[in-house]
C-alpha cells in the first residue's frame, strides 16, 4: 500500500502561483508512476498532469500546459505540482495519485491505484 497526502492548496488571485506537494510513504521502494487530478463543483474529476517513475516522460492537459510543471524527487519521496498564471477555472479540489509501474501512467484514471485525499486550490477573480 501506498499513501499518498496533498499540501500546499489555499486561496490566490488569478494570475498568481501555487506550489502542490504530495508525500507518499509506506511502499515507497516499488517504483511507480503518478499523477494529478482535479475535481472541479459539479463537475467529473479530470487529469492535469502525469509522469513517469524517471521523470523523463510527463504529459499535461491542453489547457495547463505552459502553465503548470509536475515533477518528482525520487529519493525524498515527494511529487510537485507549479502552477503558473492560475485562472479561476482552475478552482478545484487537486489530488495526487500513483500507479503501481514505473511507466508513464497517462490520463486514464483506471490506471491508478493509489490516490490522496485532495487539496482545495481557489482562485480568485
């Protein structure tokens, strides 16, 4: 098992940044790729950005790019999440999940295992 939990969320004007945190711990020695969602009000849950174990493949979703950076740092156990330039359609509750292979995990939901309990992000008009 892995857990997995968010930090860094809260309140910011648009155009203004945030920096997600999510530290997994227990299984931690298996390598295993990850990911962050979003859930906006009233709305189905949705893929922002993915990468591999290696850090070498990552993807986002067309409307972040540009704007947010996931990356991940191995040896502490931590995966991040910059967000840029943020617009109040990015308001929503963040989570932070894993995979259980090293390989680039993608936007299919079904294909993590392990998600953390969420981190409200608002931003402000």
């Amino acid at each position: 098992q892995v857990q997995l939990v968010e930090s860094g969320g809260g309140l910011v004007q648009a155009g203004g940044s945030l920096r997600l945190s999510c530290a997994a711990s227990g299984r931690t020695r298996s390598n295993y790729a990850m990911g962050w969602f979003r859930q906006a009000p009233g709305k189905e849950r949705e893929f922002v950005a993915a990468i591999s174990w290696s850090g070498s493949s990552t993807g986002y979703k067309d409307s972040v790019k540009g704007r947010f950076t996931i990356t991940r740092d191995n040896a502490k156990n931590t995966l991040a999440l910059q967000m840029n330039s943020l617009k109040p359609d990015d308001t929503a509750v963040y989570y932070c999940a894993a995979t259980t292979s090293p390989y680039y995990g993608g936007s299919d939901q079904e294909g993590y295992a392990y998600w953390g309990q969420g981190t409200q992000v608002t931003v402000s008009s």
